[in-house]
C-alpha cells in the first residue's frame, strides 16, 4: 500500500501525550512541532490513528508543501500536486485556509487561488471544462507559516473528541480529548483508584474506564475518510474487529465520579452507560468535600469552575480549601486539578510537583500536580 505523510493535530502542550499513542500504535517517522506531529502510514494507518488516537483533534493527509511568496507561486504549487490520483470527477471539495506571518495574508485569496488551482489540475485529468462536485466530500486546508505551504486533507470530519457517548452535557463541559491527556498525565492506572469529584457529565471517570478496558475511543463512530474510493471498506472492517478483540471485558478497575447536582450524575450516567463503561464506574450526588477515599494510593482529578468559565472566587477558594484538608488527610493520594487560578498552591499549602501550560479551549490553564508516594511494589 502507499504510503502517505500524514499529520495528527492537537491542543498545544498535548503534543507529548499524542506522540506516545502514535508510538504505541507502531506509527513511523513522527516528529513534532507546535500543535501538531507528523508521521508516515498508509490507508490502515489512517484507520488506526482516527480510531485510536484519544488526545488528538484530527488526522489529516500531507498531500504537499512548498514555499509560496506570490500568489502565483500559490496557484503553481497546488496545480503541481497529483489531485487526480485522490478526486474523482464528481468529488465535492471544500477549500478552508489559515495564514500566520506570511506574505500571503489574504486567507480568503489564498482559498480562492487553491480551489481554482485544484479544478485546473482536474481539468487536465478528466478532459472536463465544468465539475458538478455532488460527490463524495473531501475538506482540504491550505495552510500557510511563514510563506511556507502546506496543502492538508482532513481525514476525520467530526473532531476525534466526538466518541458519540456525550449526548447530553452540563455548562462548561471539558473536551473528551483533553479529559485524557489530564489522565494521561497523571501516574494513574488501572490498577489505582481515580476519583473526580466535580465530574459533571462524568467525562473524566468516563475516559479512564475507556482505558482500563481499552476500548478504542473512535469505534462506534464514523469518520470522513470511510466515504473515500482509495481507502477500501475492508480496510475500516479490519480496523474495527480488531479493536473489538482487544476490549478487556473483565477489567480490574476503581473508578469514582460525584457531583452536587443531581441533574449532571443522571446525565453521566446515560453517558457511560453509552459508551460501555458503566460497570466499571461508581457515581454518586455530593459535595466534593464530602468525598470519602476508599483506599490508599489514589489519584484524585478535577476540572473546577474557574472564573473565566462558571462560579466565583469565593466558592473557589472554599473548594480549594477541601482539596487541601483531603491531602492532609490522605497523604498517600496524588491531586491533579485543571485550573486559571495561579494562587492555587497559596490555597493548598504545598508546592505543585509539576505545573503545565494547556489550553481548555481558548482559555489559558496549567494543570497542577500535587503528587503523592507511589504504590509498593
């Protein structure tokens, strides 16, 4: 099979997380840059990431990249581009664009210049002068870097972190993508106990049962490249029995979720109950100072309201006075909490191990790690 180069785009500061699962999933030739890592597969490649990739946006195909410092420059290197060997006669194509410190700064030219370069290559060959477009759809991205091209293919459709289990969601729900990478980033496993106690619509909990059962997180989905002539339904097929026979259907794990409200554990219930992890998954209505540990050597993860989201400072500070009496009182736990509140540590009384930049959609957050002993072997 071809090869392509391919590119898994991410949320800045992810960028580590998404490079291990590509390597966990036998990936090649990955290398990264800011929000985004390239590797190298072919069409069950694509398959796998799309299916398996938790913390990454989307997968898209390198079809070229080159330098541009005119529009014609432009409009050469697209035309340049072996378009016929991806789109047939009748496809529908859409042209979106983005431009960062180029000379080419018109993002809507840019567009235009790509789509007409595409038609005049097609023209050339189908020996056509007009193209109904009522075919399959294929979403291509002109990006330009620093007068640098790079012509891109989405892969995905719908972001990968649409698993399909969150029919219903609470105000500020956290991306499922990003849900991951917090537990990803934290030393939880199967094998620990993982509590969130304002879990809303239970995202967190959700995700980790996902892991403890490996479950693929794209398995019940669809995804935009499943439509494509070069890509053979038996490619997808294979894909997906073979994440089937990896499900652990006994899985050994304690995983705990609680809110306040009511109406959010009803809700996340339905939604674990939608993704096949309800039986590995506690939840229960109370306040996050009511939250009990049931064990040793727990990881505690929590996405708080902040400020710029939902809540006010006052309820802040009184939760982040809970988290701190939980520490002092079960001191063999470790605490990872997702928040814009850079005086959390005066409020905890300790010193965060590790503190990291992410991105909770367009608001700047670090994620604190308050790391407790490991476990005995």
């Amino acid at each position: 099979m071809t090869n392509f180069k391919l590119i898994a785009t991410t949320t800045f500061g992810l960028e580590a997380v998404v490079v291990r699962e590509l390597e966990k999933l036998g990936m090649e030739n990955i290398q990264t840059s800011d929000g985004r890592i390239d590797f190298t597969g072919d069409t069950k490649a694509i398959a796998k990431a799309n299916l398996w990739l938790r913390s990454a946006d989307r997968v898209m195909i390198n079809f070229g990249e080159f330098e541009a410092l005119s529009f014609e420059d432009l409009f050469q290197g697209v035309k340049a581009l072996p378009w016929g060997d991806l789109l047939e006669k009748d496809a529908k194509f859409i042209v979106t664009g983005k431009s960062v410190r180029s000379q080419l700064f018109s993002v809507s030219d840019c567009q235009a210049i790509t789509k007409k370069a595409i038609v005049e290559k097609l023209k050339e060959k189908y020996d056509e002068e007009w193209f109904q477009e009522t075919g399959t759809e294929y979403k291509i991205q002109v990006g330009i870097l620093k007068d640098k091209v790079t012509i891109a293919i989405d892969t995905t459709g719908s972001g990968l972190n649409k698993r399909g289990y969150r029919e219903s969601a609470v105000t500020a729900p956290l991306k499922e993508t990003l849900a991951h990478a917090l537990i990803e980033l934290s030393y939880w496993n199967k094998n620990r106990i993982l509590a969130d106690t304002m879990c809303g619509s239970g995202t967190i909990p959700i995700e980790a049962a996902m892991m403890a059962k490996n479950i693929a997180p794209g398995l019940t989905r669809n995804f935009q490249a499943e439509n494509w002539s070069f890509i053979p339904a038996s490619i997808w097929q294979e894909v997906r029995r073979e994440a089937y026979t990896m499900v652990n259907t006994e899985p050994i794990a304690q995983i705990y979720g609680s809110d306040i409200d009511p109406d959010a554990i009803t809700q996340a219930k339905i939604n674990a109950e939608l993704a096949g992890v309800d039986d590995v998954i506690t939840f229960e209505v109370h306040g996050a100072a009511d939250f009990k540990a049931l064990g040793e050597y727990g990881v505690l993860i929590s996405n708080p309201p902040y400020g710029a989201r939902i809540g006010n400072f006052d309820e802040i500070k009184t939760l982040y006075t809970g988290f701190r009496r939980f520490m002092d009182e079960n001191k063999t736990w470790s605490m990872y909490i997702l928040t814009t509140d850079e005086e959390i540590e005066e409020y905890m009384k300790r010193r965060a191990a590790k503190k990291r930049k992410l991105y909770n959609g367009n608001i700047k957050t670090d994620y604190y790690q308050f790391v407790g002993p490991r476990p005995p072997k």
